[in-house]
C-alpha cells in the first residue's frame, strides 16, 4: 500500500512530502512529477498567485538513477510566494519568535474553514487555519500521488479529466460529452482525454463551451463573485477485479468517493450515471453483458463507470466530481468579529474566481493513488518487476 504525508503551509518557506511503500525500480524522475504540478496551475479564473509559483519538486530521498529504490520517497517544494510577494511572509509565518506586531486575522470567510478552525484549535487567530486549509497543500498532494500515477502508467493505466461545468454553464448531461470522450480513450485512453483538455483554457472539451465559459468567468469577476462546477475523471486499462464486495473498506467506489471529497470544496461525487440511475428504471440503467470476439465479457454500456460491486469490471472507471464556488469573495458577505464581536463584513485576501480547472487536475491525482492501491492489494510485489509480472500474466487472460 502507498500511503503519503505532506506538511506545510501556504505562505511557508516550502512543502514537504513523504511517500511510502512504492515498490522497488518505478522509473521515476522529478520531471515525471513536475509535469502533473504544471497541470495543476491550469485554468481561466486563477489568482495571482498563479504568476508567481513555478512549482518545481526536488526528490531527496527514495530514488536512485531514476529508478524508486522501495525505501520512502521525500519530496521538496519551495513556496516561492514566501520570499517573492511584499506581504512579509517570513516574519509572519516565523517558526520562532512571539509574533508580536503581526496583525491578526480576525473576520471568518464564510464556507472557508476559518471560523471552525479557530473553534477546534483554540485560536484567537485565523492565520493558522488559512495557512493550512489553503489548497496550496493540494501541490505537494498532486506529487506525492503522481509517483503512483508513474507506477500505474507503467503497467498501461492511464487516468485523466475534463471539466464538463462551470457554474451556469456547461453541458447538460453526460450522454452530451460521452461519444467525444469514448473518441478520445480511443485514440490514446485516459490520457488523450487529459491532453485534448490541457489544450482548453477551462480544460472543456469543447471549443464553444471555453469561450461561453471565459465569458462567465469574466462577468463573475466583474461582479465580484465565485463560481464552482464540474468535472469526470477517467481511467483506463483497468483489469477487473481491483477492490471487492466483501467488506466494506474495500469496495472500489467507495475508496474513489474518499480520493474526492478529500479534495478541499468538492462537496459531491457520482461514480458512472449514478444520478441519472436513481431517476430511471433498471432496464435502462444496467450495463448488459456480452462476450467479444476474443471471448472476453463486456458491457455494451458503461453507466456503472466500470465498477459493480465495489469491484472493476473492465470498463473505463469514471467519477465525477462537483465543486462549491470558492469561498473567498470581493463581494463582502456578512461576518461577526471573532476579537469584538462586532458584526463585519468579509475583507478580501488573493484568491481564484474559480479552481474547477485545477480541481480536476488534482481529482485525477487522488485517483490515481487510489487505484494504484487496488492493483497492490491484488498483485503485490516489493519490486516492480513482481508486481508487473504477475499484472501481465493475469490481466492477459482477462
Ligand atoms: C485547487 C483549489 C484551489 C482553491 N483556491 C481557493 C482560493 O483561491 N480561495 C479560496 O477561498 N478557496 C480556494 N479553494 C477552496 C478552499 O480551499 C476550501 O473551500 C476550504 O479549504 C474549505 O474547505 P471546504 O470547502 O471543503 O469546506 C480552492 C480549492 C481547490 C481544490
């Protein structure tokens, strides 16, 4: 199992990440890496501290001439806002000292985590709770799960995102986008599909629907507002048989909702047509079942996003996942003082008008860790060249 830490705050000198229990010779270079981070900053409708972070991960432990070594891997990355932006960073995320002169933060942001963090941790300051709950933390996230996605990519399993919604606009349904998304994992899997979004300013597939979007990101600003959306992420070259029905810390879906919702202001997850699912009857629900030329079974449908059971059935795993508008607002909203108690309204810190983009990015990350889990747990290995053994020789009869 691969299970990661990261520490660090948002305007910290840097962010730390410890990866373990990657097996033993996974081609793997910070590059490798750095690739997915770029990705992150992708999107219309970022702040400004998207200008300033180059995101660039150094690997100091764990890797030895591009191969992982199975000890743990540590990762390095600079906030280069800490040193670069006048607001004083250094002396107001000091380790050491008594912080005296450095203005507290005191006006909660609704539906940010201020106010309950203040509350849990005894505060009389929300900078520590901003510095934390802050989706910069998502950075070190999106590396420590792309060493996963390197072991997953080696074995042919791909995983990728589009952004299907952005606030009011967007398609209407799934059936809209499904036949250019199945064009696409045609042509190259689940990273044709990241790529043809990569190449969209909104990470939409369609052409129409970046300009309306642009648009509606534009008018949002103006008006001082935020927006949330939309997004699908897919893997394919999945086996079936990764998770199980068995008991319920193992089922697949489940794991793939946690991977989600983990995701600071994702507040919802479906997994296939799971909404449209509890609107229609089953015959039109069910994905039937047939055996191809090869005598492989198949579905002739995938409405289940490849997972019954809690388990893969071979189909491409599709999850989606439904983003809140960012909490932070030009437009004040109403807020209580937490220092006199006086009601205020919210002032307004950088912040994104929205992070769907990035979101989706990070989505596939969570993802990919996850899945890359499922395949340890059936086909285990210390080195890559067991796990990928046994990988080969089961998945062909498949
Ligand atoms: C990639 C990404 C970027 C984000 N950027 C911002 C931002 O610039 N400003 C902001 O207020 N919230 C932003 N958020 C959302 C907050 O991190 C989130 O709302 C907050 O941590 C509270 O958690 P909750 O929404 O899950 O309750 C972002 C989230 C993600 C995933």
């Amino acid at each position: 199992m691969i299970r990661f830490l990261t520490a660090g705050e948002s305007h910290g000198p840097a962010l730390t990440g410890i990866v373990e229990g990657v097996p033993a010779g996974v081609p793997l270079t910070a590059d490798d890496l750095n690739e997915h981070l770029a990705r992150r900053w992708l999107g219309y409708g970022r702040g400004g501290r998207s200008k300033i972070e180059r995101d660039k991960v150094r690997i100091d432990a764990g890797v030895r001439f591009s191969k992982t070594m199975g000890s743990p891997i540590a990762l390095h990355l600079p906030n280069a806002s800490h040193k670069k932006d006048k607001a004083g960073w250094p002396e107001t995320m000091a380790v050491e000292g008594t912080g005296e002169g450095i203005e507290k933060v005191t006006l909660p942001r609704p539906g940010h985590a201020d106010l309950v963090g203040t509350q849990k941790y005894g505060f009389d300051d929300i900078r520590p709770v901003i510095e934390r709950s802050s989706a910069r933390e998502t950075a070190m996230r999106v590396a420590c799960c792309s060493v996963a996605r390197q072991l997953l990519r080696e074995l042919g399993i791909e995983v990728g995102s589009h952004v299907v919604r952005l606030g009011e606009v967007g398609y209407e349904t799934p059936e809209d986008w499904a036949d250019a998304v199945q064009a696409l994992i045609d042509e190259g899997g689940a990273r044709a599909v990241y790529e043809a979004a990569d190449a969209s300013e909104t990470r939409m597939l369609r052409e129409d629907l970046t300009e309306e979007c642009i648009a509606h990101i534009e008018a949002t600003k103006k008006a001082g507002d935020s927006l949330g959306g939309q997004y699908e992420v897919v893997v394919t070259g999945v086996p079936p048989g990764l998770g199980s029905y068995v008991h319920w810390e193992h089922r697949l879906d489940g794991q793939l909702g946690h991977a989600i919702m983990s995701i600071q202001a994702q507040k919802a997850v479906e997994v296939g047509n799971g909404i449209a699912g509890a609107y229609r009857p089953g015959s039109r629900i069910h994905d039937p079942i047939t055996e191809d030329e090869n005598g492989r079974l198949r579905r002739t449908s995938n409405n289940a996003g490849g997972i019954e059971g809690g388990t893969s059935n071979g189909m491409p795993i599709i999850v989606r996942g439904f983003m809140k508008p960012i909490p932070t607002l030009i437009k004040p909203l109403g807020t209580v003082d937490i220092a006199s108690r006086e009601p205020q309204p919210t002032r307004y810190e950088r912040s994104d008008v929205t992070s769907v983009p990035a979101a989706s990015t990070v989505a596939e990350a969570t993802v990919a860790l996850t899945i890359a889990n499922a395949v340890l747990r059936k086909y285990g290995g210390d080195s890559f060249a067991e796990l990928s053994d046994r990988f080969m020789r089961e998945t062909s009869e498949n």
